[in-house]
C-alpha cells in the first residue's frame, strides 16, 4: 500500500497576506507602467508647458557666395568675379503677455492631467491589491482544502489497518476488507488531485507577485478568515460617492473638459504678444578678381584687400491681434467642447448607476454569504461531533463501514463547505471595500 502525505520543503519562504501585497504592488507590471505615466503628467504639470514663459532662441547664419558677372547688362555694372561672406549670429525673445487667461486655463488643465493620471494608478493599484487578497486566500483555501482531505485519508487509512488486523485474526470478513481498501484509494485520489489544486493556486498567486519563479512554494502564514461586520446601506453609499476610485478619476475627466471648454473660449478674447531680439552682421566682400568699368570704356581693378562691414540691430515690437472671422471655426470649437463635456456628463451618470447597482449586488451577497457561512459553520461542528461519535459506534460493532463511511462523507462535505463559504464571504467583504474606495487606505502603508 502507498502512502500519501504532504511534505513541505526545508526552508520555504513565510509569506503572509501584508507581504504578498507588498511584493504584488512593487513587481506588478502594470503598476510600474502607471506610475510611469504619473512622472510624465508631473513633468508636463509646469507653467512652462502651459506657455507662460517667453521663447528664447539663438540663431547663426553663415552665408558665402561666388559671383562671377560674365557679361553685363549695364557697362557700368561691376564685373568680373566678386566673393562675399557673412556670419549673423542672432536672439530672438517671443512672448504671450496675454491670450484670454488661456496660459491658467491650461495650467489647471495640466494639473487635472496629473491627477487623472494619479487616478489611473490608483484603479490599478486598487485592483491589484483586490486579485491578490482573493489570489492568497484561494491558495490558503485549497490549503486547508488539501488538510480536510488528509484527514479524511488518514481515517481511512486507519480504518484499512484496523480492518486487516480484523481480518487476519478472523473476526472480519474479505468484502469488509475490499471496501476499506476502496475507501482508502478513492481518499487518495481526491488528496492527490487536491494537492495539484493547491499547487496551481500558488502558480496562480506567484503571477499575480511577479515572481519569476511559478513553482515557488510558500508558507501561508494568514488563515482562511474574517472579521464579519454589520454594513448599512447608506453608509457604505456614502463612502463609494467619497472615495470610490473609479468615479474620482471620472469627475476628475469631467473637470478637463470644463477646462477644455474654457481654453476654446478664450480664443474669443485678444492676443497681445512680445518680440524682441538682437542681431550682429558681419559681412566680408572680395573684389580683388572684379573690374569697375569707367566712362571712357575701360576698366579698372578692383581694391586688393576685402571690404569688411558690421552691423548690430535691436528690435522690440507688440503685437495685438484679434480674430474678427475665420469662418466660425471658434464657435464650432467650443460648441464641440461643450458637447464633450455633456458626454462626459452622460459617462459619470452611467458609471454612478453602474456602481450603484454593483453596490447593492455587493451588499445582498455579503448579507447572503454572511448567513450561509454560520449555516456551514454549525454544520460542520455538527458533523464532527457525530464523528465522534459514530467512530465509538463503529469500534463497538453498532454501526457497520457502510453507515460509518456516509458519516466521515459528510463531515468532509460540510468542512469543504464551510471553506468555501468562508472565502465566500471574504470574496464579497474585499468587494465592498474595492467599491467604497478602502481597499487603498487599508492596504497600502506610504
């Protein structure tokens, strides 16, 4: 006969349901990304991407040119070849002093990008903490799964050996023995494949880690359990129009539409900008291989050293410009906006009714499971007690294998039941802290 158990490697790492979201929240893929993103929107959260700072660019112009006059319209036109070269170097400043409180609107714009992008990271992080809560206790679950079947396995085992011993000294007979034997190989086939479920939930919730490394095997130091409390209905609505992640980030879009809708409008208002700049020319002229004609038809050479010529230049210069017509592009651009903005609107009333409605889903099933789970719970004590007993009646010879077997069934039912009914309830428990927005603030340490 084989024996089945359950061995735990040497030196396996704790791991309990804190460090598991620790872990998760700083390998989880996506997190990173988001919080990626949340240093871009930091970086264009800036008065200087809004457009209140002035635009300073240098320029340098080099410039050379060959000119060789061949044959000339005008006999008193200059001849010959003529070389010329020059370097402007040049600053030039540009300046919006004023376009209808555009630059605010776009710097509020850009702070409500931040927290949207904030926000993006918080519905990630929140939902990350919730499939890792469910991912541990799945895996704690098929653990205590896998104990209740162990059990179940080492009673049977126990009842084969008992049986033998009956039956070699003869006061059992071979068909007691057969069943036993049945009973004892159908326990192992359910331990064994128990034992894959649970191997499979940890491979589930090293994914959910980003551990490289499927196959580790932990020890889960948190027990399948809950602290079951009383919710009203109006305080846990209370908490989802407060705090509830998703609808945050929701009425955090509809305030950049209001900005949107703010920003095309002020193209309506003036525009008084800034130029100022300076500039230094410095031009250089080879005439040595020209000829100057003269009047009396012949040519003379021209001076064997360059000409060379400075010139400095200062500018600065307002412009107020307004836009009396172009074609009704400005109200079509803040018509459209102020239609985003409703649609927004529309979105924001429709993600409410959808959180409402999982709200009260949430609610009724917690309620529901919360009852369940105390019905399982007495069953199972219940079960175990007429285990107890049942197993003095079989030792004494009241009860046969057959009736004692049903028993030991039942009692393995009614735990496998009450596990479950209890991830049941804690399933539904980490919804309801998802919807109210407490997942974050309970599970996550700054």
């Amino acid at each position: 006969m084989v024996l089945i158990a359950l061995t735990k490697a040497a030196g396996q790492e704790e791991l309990s349901l804190s460090d598991a979201i620790q872990l998760g929240l700083e390998r989880n893929y996506d997190i990173k990304i988001e919080n990626r993103n949340v240093e871009i929107a930091e970086n264009n959260n800036s008065w200087g991407e809004a457009g209140r700072y002035p635009t300073v660019t240098l320029n340098l112009n080099q410039n050379n040119s060959l000119t060789d006059n061949v044959k000339t319209a005008s006999p008193f036109q200059l001849q010959d070849q003529t070389i010329s070269n020059s370097l402007n170097p040049s600053v030039n400043l540009d300046w919006t002093l004023f376009n209808g409180f555009k630059i605010n609107m776009s710097k509020h714009r850009l702070e409500q990008l931040q927290a949207q992008s904030k926000g993006n990271a918080d519905i990630v992080i929140a939902n990350t903490i919730q499939s890792i809560i469910l991912g541990y206790y799945k895996a704690v679950l098929e653990r205590e799964r896998l104990d209740e079947f162990q059990k179940q396995l080492t009673l049977s085992g126990d009842k084969y050996e008992y049986t033998k011993i009956k039956s070699d000294i003869g006061s059992a007979v071979s068909t007691d023995l057969l069943l036993e034997e049945a009973n004892y190989l159908t326990d192992s086939t359910n331990f064994i494949n128990q034992e894959l479920s649970y191997r499979n939930a940890v491979r589930d919730l090293n994914v959910l880690l980003a551990e490289q490394d499927v196959d580790k095997m932990y020890v889960l130091t948190d027990e399948l359990e809950v602290d079951i409390e009383t919710y009203e209905m109006a305080d846990l609505m209370a908490k989802l129009n407060a705090e509830n992640v998703d609808l945050k980030k929701q009425f955090i879009a509809q305030r950049i539409l209001d900005y949107d809708v703010a920003i095309r409008r002020a193209d309506r208002y003036p525009q008084l900008s800034f130029n100022a700049g300076y500039s230094h020319n410095r031009s250089r002229v080879d005439l040595s291989n020209a000829s100057f004609p003269s009047d009396d038809g012949t040519s003379s050479p021209g001076p064997a050293d360059p000409l060379n010529a400075i010139t400095d230049t200062y500018f600065a210069n307002f412009t107020l410009s307004f836009t009396l017509f172009n074609g009704g592009k400005i109200n079509r651009a803040i018509e459209n906006a102020l239609i985003n903005e409703d649609i927004e609107n529309i979105r924001t009333e429709r993600l409410k009714n959808s959180l409402y409605r999982d709200l009260a889903k949430a609610h009724d099933e917690y309620e529901i499971r919360t009852r369940l789970y105390r019905i399982s719970d007495r069953r199972k004590q219940a079960t175990e007690t007429n285990l107890r007993i049942s197993e003095e009646k079989f030792k004494n010879g009241t009860i046969n294998s057959f009736d004692y077997r049903t028993v030991q069934n039942d009692n393995l039912t009614a735990a496998i039941q009450e596990l479950q009914s209890l991830y049941n309830v804690i399933d539904s428990k980490v919804s309801l802290m998802r919807l109210t927005g407490g997942i974050i603030e309970t599970y996550v340490t700054e």
